[in-house]
C-alpha cells in the first residue's frame, strides 16, 4: 500500500531492486484528529488521499471515548521497548490520540498511568489509545488469553500427575 512514487531504488542487481522509503512516520506519535472508515475500501482512499497526514491524523474503525482536540502540539517519548511491554511518555496541552506503529493484535492492554483504556485499530494495521491533556505514562502490554489457558492447563496437569504419583506411593505402600 505505498505509493510508487515514494519509492527511490538505491540498489539493483539481477532481478533485485532495493528501495528506500524516503520519509516516515516516528514510531509514535499524538494525532490531533480522526477519521472514520469501516471498509478497506475506504481506508485506501482516505488514507492515500494528498490531504491525509499521518503525524497529527489518524484513521479508525470506530469513534475514540475521548474526543482529541485540534489544540497545541504534544511530545511522545518512547521509555522502554520489548516484545511483551513498552513504555511511552506523553505530554500535551489538550486530549490526543497516541498512534503507536506497531500491529494491531489480539492480546495487548493499554493504560494509561496504571488505568486500563481501550485499544483501538488505527490506519488498518496500527494501534491507538486516547491520551487525556497532561503528562502521563502509558504502558502496552502483551498478555494474550492463550497464555493464560495454557498455563492453566500445565498447573492441572501437574496436580493430576501429583496426585496419581501421590495415590501410586499409597498403593505401593500397603503392598
């Protein structure tokens, strides 16, 4: 879904080309507004749209709890990044969407200084939260249900395989 044209090829050989993207997006940022889009259909043409900027607009299926406002800028700061938490610091002069571009996946919580937000799926592929004004510490944590079943299913394995080790002793033992 990148525009041939934003493409420059800095390597060729055989039947190998190697492009380089000549601008993007930081990996976060506080988009100050939104637009609605429920088909890829839509989403493709809203978001190759010349008017479309990706630093301060961001593209949703549905409409955010907290409307963001048009107001001032705000700073993102990337604190800490692994593949099951990362750590972000916000500050702005009026509520904000933060655009974290990074997939969009089942599994991952938000909050917002230690309180739970909804994540929701931004420019398609993307994610984001609502940001109220101030300073703030957002989180994302990966913690998916599969996990939790499975370790769920170890643990009463491994009672089971007690408990029958447990009643084989017994049994050996009366003998």
């Amino acid at each position: 879904m990148i525009p041939p044209e934003s493409l420059t090829p800095v390597y060729e050989k055989d039947d190998w080309t190697v492009y380089e993207l000549g601008s993007s997006v930081p990996k976060a940022v506080l988009a100050s507004r939104y637009s609605i889009t429920q088909t890829k259909e839509a989403f493709g043409k809203r978001y190759f749209d010349p008017s479309f900027d990706p630093e301060n607009e961001v593209i949703l299926e549905n409409p955010p709890a907290v409307d963001p406002s048009g107001e001032g800028e705000g700073l993102v700061r990337i604190d800490s990044y692994a593949p099951q938490t990362i750590s972000i610091t916000t500050s702005a002069l009026s509520p904000k969407l933060l655009v974290l571009s990074d997939t969009y996946y089942p599994g991952w919580t938000a909050a917002v200084d230690g309180r739970l937000t909804p994540i929701y799926r931004a420019n398609y592929t993307m994610r984001a939260i609502s940001v109220p004004s101030g300073n703030h510490t957002v989180t994302f944590t990966y913690e998916p249900a599969s996990v939790r079943i499975g370790f769920m299913i170890s643990i009463a394995s491994l009672l089971v395989l007690i408990i029958w080790m447990y009643s084989r002793y017994k049994a050996n033992e009366k003998l």
